[in-house]
C-alpha cells in the first residue's frame, strides 16, 4: 500500500501523526500511542 494512503492517528502523548506498521495490523483500533517512550511517558502530560 503506498505510504500516502495508510491510515493515521494521533499520539495522545506527543500529539504528533503516525501512520500504520504491519506489526500492528490486528490491533491497529487499540493503538493510542506512536512509540514505546509515548507510552512510558503518558503520565507527564
């Protein structure tokens, strides 16, 4: 799939965009978070 067309959500620490990786295809609707340190860090913000 091109890169343009993959779907995008909003990291709930950073606020930044990411878009979807393979490795989280069959939980792609509960992923709230762009990166492991996001997650580490949700308490701080």
């Amino acid at each position: 799939m091109p890169n343009q067309l993959l779907p995008e959500k909003i990291c709930i620490t950073c606020k930044l965009s990411f878009k979807w990786r393979k490795k989280w295809r069959n939980n792609w609707n509960n992923v709230l978070y762009c990166s492991e340190r996001c997650k580490r860090n949700k308490k701080l913000h």
